[in-house]
C-alpha cells in the first residue's frame, strides 16, 4: 500500500512524540527549582527577565495615520514596562498583510521611526520589547487592500462570516491562491519586516502563526487545499512556516525569534483533522533552528478536535526542549503551579495586562486587578487602552 504525504506526516509526528517523550521524561524537582514562581528571573537568550510574566501580543486598533503607530501607542506599552517581556500587537509587513482599520505596519520608514519611538521609551523604562510579524491572509476585505484588491491565502476557500470595517460589518471574500512565485514573495515581505523590527530598536521578533492567520491557514488542513509543495502532508503544510522562519533567523539570529501557534482555536474559520500531529510535524521542524522561545495558544474545552491527542500545553513540553510560553486561562496560582512543574518556563497574558499596567506588582501585593473594559478593545482613542489605573494612582 503507498503511503500519502499526509501518512507520512502522522508517522513523522508519532514518531516525534514518543522519541521526545522518552528523552525528555519528568524529573524529580530540586528544593531550588520548586522555588521558582511569577518573580523569578529567566534568561532568555541574551536577555535577563526581571520576571516570568509576558505581555502577549493584542491587536487594538490605535494606529496613527499610514498605520504608524504614535504618541499613544508610547504611553500603552511604556506603561507595560515592567513585563519580563512585551510583545507587541501583530504587525502587518507588508500593506496587503492587513486586516483591519488602524493596525501597524512595519514596512514603510515612518512606521519604522514611529516604533523606534516606542522602543526607545519602552527600554528607558527598563522594558524588553519583541515585535509580533503578522500576515492575515485571507481575513481582510477588499477595502483595505492596496487598490482593493483580493486577499491571499494558500487556497481559494472563502472564510464564514464576516470582517469589520470602516463601512461596518462584511462578509469575507473569496481570495486569491497564492502561486508557487508569490509565496516566495511573502516570505522576503516577512524577512524584510524582520529587518526593519531591528532597525526600529526591537530585542527580537515574534512570529504570529496563530488564530488563522496566514501561517495557520498554510499550516492547517481546512484552509490548505494546495497539491504543491505547500500542500498534502504535514511536512508540506509546515512548509510556509519553516522557509518564514528561516528568513527571519537569517536577520536576527535564532536566540531573539519566537513562535506562537494555537493548535486548535478555530477563530477565523480554521480547523485541522488532526492537530496534535500536525503540530508535533510543525515543531519538530522549528526544533532545528534552536529558537528563542514557542508560545503556545493552550485548548479551551470547547475548540473542536477531529481526531488524535489534544496537544495541550504538557504535549508540547514533551517535545520541545527549548523555551516554552504557555498562555489562555491562566491565574496566579495556575502559573506558579505551571512553573514549579516544569511545564511552562514563562506564562503571556493579554486581558489582564491591558487592564492591569502594573500586573507584576499587582500580584506581588495580592492586589485586586481592574476589569478589562471589553466595548473599548478595538473602539480607538486613549479610554480603554491607557487609563486604567495602576495601584500608584
């Protein structure tokens, strides 16, 4: 019987799985290493990490004009300083990589000058800052594409539902498939914002392959309907991610790049037929490049799993040797219980950093946290994004 490269791609990612299980068993923790908690410093790669907590990356709409982003968007992330690492809300690189009204872009010069502004205030606090590299693929709208053109994708499979825009709610178009020439052409598009987030003044750079965006449409079985060398199996899904990959270690070396992937969100209409192993094939592929972190998007109860493991958080520790963010649900205590374990090295947080600028000090204190604001996520303007307040006043 002939294998099909989606055979192959199972195989692979079993045999990934139980190799890295069996090499990477748990271990019984030292006094010193079950000491370990929130306040703990972390090296990650040339960095020093006051702290374990990381600011994940939120896309908020506050973009200045030609999506740079300004004055504002200083205050939000200086006021976030004391993150042990913020990542920045995903970054278009290039004009047809948006998405949606008032994100920025890290393509032009002013939207260079506009981050380096940033950056440069982010680190006069005492910050680390990497900058999320973003591509939306297919979930965009002639409206805001350059000319108003037609959004790309892997495949040309509209997305259900609908995007927001400036003229309100509507509904997803069909895209364009990208040709086996143009996909080369998004991946210089990602190298080259990788190279304008250094000249900006950036400590690295994270790669958003998440959420179904266009890595995730690349990556998963739903959207990807191609029979090239981007299509089929797993290997070739994982194809797009790892050339992305590549070309951003190539400007900054593999210490200062991360990965963030959710295995099984289905937002954006995305799904897989089994993601545990079409993760695990993923992984095993970023493994090589010896990366400055993966930062994992964990399962909710409730995202559907077709078939095979559910890759929660301990199916990736088992089969990444290298740094490992987890993030979704966490509290105080589940984090400190994550860290004690093993089974994360840093944990992100998104709503409760944005309504909690001060969260590190706020849990070393025991302090209550401010409520995030949800109608103001995506409304514009300074309510909602810089004026929550910090225990200090």
């Amino acid at each position: 019987m002939t294998s099909t490269p989606l055979d192959l791609g199972h195989a692979l990612a079993k045999i990934w799985y139980l190799a890295r299980a069996n090499r990477l068993p748990f271990i019984t923790m030292t006094k010193n290493e079950q000491a370990i908690d929130v306040f703990s410093s972390f090296k990650l790669g040339p960095l020093h990490l006051p702290n374990r907590l990381v600011m994940a990356p939120m896309t908020r709409n506050r973009a200045g004009p030609g999506d740079v982003p300004g004055r504002v968007s200083a205050t939000y992330y200086v006021q976030r300083a004391s993150a042990g690492l913020i990542v920045t809300e995903g970054t278009q690189v290039s004009a047809q990589g948006q998405g949606y009204a008032r994100t920025p872009g890290i393509y032009n010069e002013p939207q260079v000058a506009g981050w380096k502004t940033i950056t440069d205030a982010v680190h006069s606090a005492g910050g680390r800052i990497f900058l999320q590299l973003w591509h939306v693929g297919r979930i965009s709208h002639p409206s805001v594409q350059p000319g108003g053109g037609i959004p790309v994708a892997p495949s040309a499979l509209k997305p259900a539902g609908q995007i927001m825009t400036a003229q309100g709610m509507q509904d997803f178009v069909t895209p364009h498939a990208l040709t086996t020439t143009e996909v080369a052409g998004v991946v210089e598009e990602f190298r080259r914002g990788a190279a304008n987030a250094k000249r900006a003044g950036f400590d690295g750079v994270e790669l958003h392959g998440a959420n179904g965006y266009l890595i995730d449409q690349f990556l998963r079985d739903k959207t990807n309907q191609r029979t090239d060398r981007y299509g089929g199996g797993a290997l070739n899904r994982a194809r797009f991610l790892i050339e992305v990959t590549e070309a951003i270690v190539g400007e900054w070396g593999a210490e200062r790049v991360g990965v963030r992937l959710a295995p099984t969100n289905p937002f954006n209409d995305i799904a897989d037929g089994n993601p545990a192993a079409t993760f695990a094939v993923a992984v095993n592929e970023l493994s090589r490049f010896g990366l400055g972190y993966l930062h994992i998007v964990e399962p909710l109860p409730t995202d559907p799993i077709a078939a095979g493991e559910k890759p929660d958080i301990k199916f990736f520790r088992r089969i990444w040797r290298g740094t490992l963010i987890g993030n979704k649900g966490y509290d105080l205590s589940r984090v400190n219980a994550a860290l004690r374990d093993g089974t994360v090295d840093l944990v992100s947080f998104a709503a409760l950093f944005l309504a909690n600028p001060d969260l590190p000090e706020r849990f070393r204190r025991g302090a209550a946290l401010n409520t995030p604001d949800r109608p103001t996520f995506y409304a514009g303007g300074e309510k909602g994004y810089i004026d929550y307040p910090t225990l200090e006043g």
